[in-house]
C-alpha cells in the first residue's frame, strides 16, 4: 500500500549561546514531539548568527554544541534531516534569488531589524538586513507545512509567505506556502527575575535564566532565588507572573496540570513550591545534559551525522533551488550547477 507523505516541518536555531529552559521547553522539546507525525528538517542557523559578529573559534564549538544538543533531546539523524546551515549551500543560493524578489519597504518594517539595528549601532550590515530572506529560503527550499517559531519571528515567516506568495504569482506554483506552529504548553517560559519578561540567555543576570547545560546546583539557586509576589499561595491568577512561570515550567516537567499543582501545594510555602520546581528541571535536564557530554566526546559521530543531514537537506534543497533557476531563466546544464557533498 501506498504510504500517505508526511508534511514537512522546518525549523532552526541560532548556535550562539546554550539553549535556555525556555527554549528547551517552548521550541525544542516540541520539535522532538513533532517529528514522530511529520517529516521534520531541523537546522543550526550559524549562517544567521554571523549577522552579529562572531569570534571564529567560539562559532565553531557552539556550532558543534548546538549540533549535538539536537541529537541530545532525543532527535534521531535517521529519520529527521538534522543539519548544519554553512553545510547545504543551496541556503546562500536561494536567498540571493529571493533578495530580489524581497521590497526594500517590506524589509525595512521588519522589528527585529529595528532593534537589533538599535542593540549592534556599530555593525548594522546588510546581512542583517536581509536576515529573513535569508530564513525564507530556509523554510521554502524544504517546501515546509509547518514552522514551529516563537512570537518574535512571526513577522519573519509572513514576509516568508508574502515572498512565496510573490515568486508563485509570477511563475507559477513553486513554493509550499508555509504556516506558523505556534506550540500550546509551556510556549513562553519567562524570566526567573523579571517573569513579565521573555526568559532570555542574552540576559544579563545568570540568575533570570537557566541554561539547559546547567548544574544540579546552579539549578537548585536560580529557583530559590526566583522573584515571586507577597501573597503565599500557589495558584494560577492575574498579577502572580513569577508564580505563574513557576506553575507552567513545573506542569511541563511534570505533566501535571495546574489544578493539580494547586493541591500539591495547598498547604505549603512558596520555598517548598520553588525546590519542588528546581528538582524538577533538575530530572528533566539530567538525561538531556548526559547525553550531549557523550556525543561531545565522539566528533567522529557528530560529523557523520551533520554529514548524513547535510547530504538529505542538499537533495530535497536542491531541487527546489533547480525549479526556481529554471522559471526564472537561467540557463541550465545538464550538470549540477552547485556542489554537492559526495
Ligand atoms: N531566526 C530564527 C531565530 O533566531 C532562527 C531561524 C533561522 C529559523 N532560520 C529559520 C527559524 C527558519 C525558523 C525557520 O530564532
């Protein structure tokens, strides 16, 4: 019988900077859960991290970090195309195609360039500028369904869809157009010191975030000392922000739901609530934390399995890259025109 195609699902993350537990529970945890029913592309986006400047070496090791962390969550090589962005050229190839076919103005009302631009006065390259022609090729090349994307790149996979919308109109059907994936639990874990605020690892107190690379006991401070409010009770309610991140990071470890967590604690402190939440993250990560110090130690591994994802990537990508030079009318050879890994 013939089996039904899965849809595509495409996704990537920045390699500077070890993932939070926000981004564990909100992003990458439901990459893990998704890729069971879809057919999932997963990649290090180290071409966009270069839009900001980077020092070689770091970008190097984090590229690698981030690329195990991927397989360390849970991702199997096999079944998902796990990838490094630099790898599969066809990413640099498209971008420039769809650089022309991308308004100045549409660009320019991008808010993420605005503040980056405003954040890095000192480097506002045109790289950053074309940032999310750049994401539009990620996600069109794979011809992808789905995105799973927080809130601040909504606006990015829009100009993805006005781009495809744009190219398709011209030319004919080339590009799936793709949709946001907006996950529902634990989508937006807040920061452990200022909980109306977005946990962030470019935070500047260690103390409002916890990296999934954490220790047990770094752990264990950061909820001790996370801000509450002056009321005592742990329930789920408007103006409890802190107590509210709490309830949503301990239900999404645990799986249990927040009235559930109100009885827990119904007779109990604050102190008791954050020590249960801190072990809880503690047993989460543990697994996660082992796993990539293991695949760290075996880069033999990792390059074969960035070079699995990359030779995957390249030949769904290249396809779409192939169509695309065609409508638009470059001359064809019959030979590849760009590399392919051998
Ligand atoms: N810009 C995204 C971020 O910083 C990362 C990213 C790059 C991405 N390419 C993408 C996300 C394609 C989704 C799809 O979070």
């Amino acid at each position: 019988m013939e089996q039904q195609k899965k849809q595509r699902v495409l996704s990537a993350i920045q390699p500077t900077g070890m993932p939070t537990l926000g981004n564990y529970i909100g992003a990458l945890r439901n990459w893990k859960a998704m890729s069971d029913e879809y057919d999932c592309a997963y990649a290090v986006a180290d071409l966009h991290a270069i839009t900001i400047r980077q020092d070689p070496k770091e970008l190097r090791r984090q590229s690698m970090e981030m690329f195990a962390v991927l397989l360390a969550i849970g991702l199997d090589p096999e079944k998902s195309i796990i990838f490094l962005q630099s790898h599969v050229n066809t990413h640099a190839q498209l971008a420039w195609l769809l650089n022309c076919y991308t308004q100045f103005g549409e660009a320019s009302r991008m808010t993420q360039f605005k503040d980056k631009s405003r954040a890095h006065a000192e480097n506002i390259n045109v790289g950053l500028f074309t940032y999310p022609v750049l994401m539009a090729a990620d996600i069109l090349l794979y011809q992808a369904h789905y995105v799973p994307v927080g809130a601040d790149q909504k606006q990015h996979l829009e100009l993805a869809r006005d781009i495809a919308e744009r190219f398709n109109g011209v030319y004919g059907k080339v590009f799936t157009l793709p949709e946001p994936f907006i996950g529902t639990v634990g989508a937006r874990v807040m920061s452990l010191q200022e909980p109306n605020q977005k946990m962030s690892k470019s935070d500047a107190n260690p103390r409002a975030y916890v990296s999934i690379m954490d220790t047990p006991d770094q752990i264990m401070k950061k909820f001790k000392s996370a801000v509450t409010d002056s009321d005592s009770n742990v329930r789920y309610a408007q103006g409890k922000d802190g107590i509210n991140n709490l309830m949503c990071i301990y239900s999404a470890c645990t799986g249990k739901d927040f009235a559930a967590i109100e009885r827990e604690f119904e007779c109990k402190g604050y102190g008791d609530f954050k020590t249960a939440v801190g072990e809880a993250v503690v047993d989460e990560l543990r697994p996660v934390q082992e796993r990539v110090i293991k695949l760290l130690d075996d880069k033999a591994y990792l390059e074969d399995c960035a070079k699995m994802g990359a030779q995957k990537a390249l030949r769904i990508g290249g396809r779409t890259l192939d169509k695309c030079m065609k409508k638009i009318g470059f001359w064809q050879m019959r030979v590849q025109k760009y590399s392919r890994l051998t």
